[in-house]
C-alpha cells in the first residue's frame, strides 16, 4: 500500500516569490493534516481537514499561507509571499478518520523548502 | 496548556547498551500518546500508540510505557541501525491534534 506522498521533495526559491506543495494521502484517509517542522524541533500543526473541509486551522498564517483540499483527496498548501523564516519541512499526514479520534496518523518525506 | 517535554535531548550508546529516553506530557485529558521514529531527511515514521497508564507494547528492541505523567521508550541491546530521532507526541481528550516534543537524537556506535 502506498504510503502519503509529497512534492516537491525540495524547493529552493527567493523571497517574495510564491511556492506551493502538494499532498496525497493513503488511499482510503479522509483526514489529512499539514504540519510545519523547523530544525531541531517536533512537527507543528498548521491545518487539519476532515474530508473537505477544514476543521482546525488556527495555527495557519492566513496572511500569507492558503491551504485547499478540493474533492477531500489530495491537498495543496501555499505560501505567497515567502519570507526567509518559512524555510522549513513542510509535512503532510493523514488518518482514517474514525469517529473518536483514536487514530494514527502516518506521514510523508515532507518538503524541504529553503527561502533565499 | 498541553506541554511535552523530551529528555535526553541526545544520547549517544555503544552498540548493546541498553537505555531509556523519557517524554514527560502535561495535557487536559490524554486520549493517546504516540512514539515517532524520524530518519534524517524524512518523515516520521510510527512506532507504537499507549491509551492508558500501566500499557506497554514492544516491537523487536523497543518498548513503550505509559504512566499518568510520562512515558519511556526503553531500547534493548541496541544496534546502528536505530540510530535516529525519537519523537514522543500527546493527543488530548476531544482533540484530533498532536503536540509533539522535540525528540531525543540517539546514536548507536558500532
């Protein structure tokens, strides 16, 4: 079985410049999450969907982040502008979704995103 | 506040030293604690979840345990190949979320 897939692997851009990653979760997942991790640290949540919708997005930068998770499968997260303190991890996760919430959640490789 | 704190923040073993890193958790309520296992370069890998104080589980030379307070993850004999980091996470009572530590480094010299 597949495992939660991510792209890019790794991003090098500018500052300023926008930058996008793309999740695709374990077949079958209806939650997915995205995660920040920066180095030496454990990962962070930053929005959480269940199916389409997003249900806990407290931690998102709004100003300058944007997530989407259009047919509640694959999910894009954004950031314009980037700024040199987004560089980061960028993880993906995702859980069956069972109700109670008693679940693991499996994650991807992650994008290694480096802002110059 | 929902607080985890790792310690050691590494640790070198010799291959065969047995030892134990430690995840102390503050949280409203525990619906479950996870362990994480997480290579350079990936992502976290899952290793075991613990429901309720007194619960152990084990796969090949790992085990975990869970009091009230804080969990360990005891490594028996281990060999290079475990060498990674180990992040404990803590999901509260009526919450989907994880709140993770910041890992213990180990590192088994051969």
């Amino acid at each position: 079985e597949a495992g939660v897939v991510q792209s890019p692997r790794y991003k090098i851009i500018e500052k300023k410049q926008p930058v996008a990653f793309w999740c695709n979760p374990i077949s079958g997942h209806n939650t997915l999450y995205w995660y920040l991790q920066n180095l030496g640290q454990g990962p962070e949540l930053l929005i959480r969907y269940e199916n389409e919708e997003a249900v806990d997005d407290s931690q998102l930068p709004k100003d300058r982040f944007s997530a989407e998770r259009l047919k509640g499968v694959d999910s894009t997260l954004k950031i314009q502008p980037a700024e040199l303190g987004d560089s980061a991890v960028y993880l993906c996760a995702s859980s069956v979704g069972l109700a109670g919430g008693r679940e693991t959640q499996y994650f991807g490789p992650g994008t290694r995103l480096l802002v110059l | 506040e929902d607080q985890v704190t790792q310690s050691p923040e590494a640790l070198r073993l010799q291959e065969g030293e047995s030892s134990s890193l430690n995840c102390s958790y503050t949280v409203s309520g525990l619906r479950g604690l996870f362990w994480y296992r997480q290579d350079p370069g990936k992502g976290p890998e899952f290793l075991f979840t613990l429901y309720s104080a007194g619960e152990e589980k084990e796969k090949e030379r790992l085990k975990a345990t869970l009091t009230k307070k804080e969990s360990f993850l005891h490594i028996t004999a281990p060999k290079p190949e475990d060498s990674a980091t180990y992040l404990c996470a803590v999901q509260p009572r009526g919450a989907n979320n994880l709140f993770f530590g910041t890992g213990t480094r180990l590192t088994v010299i051969p």
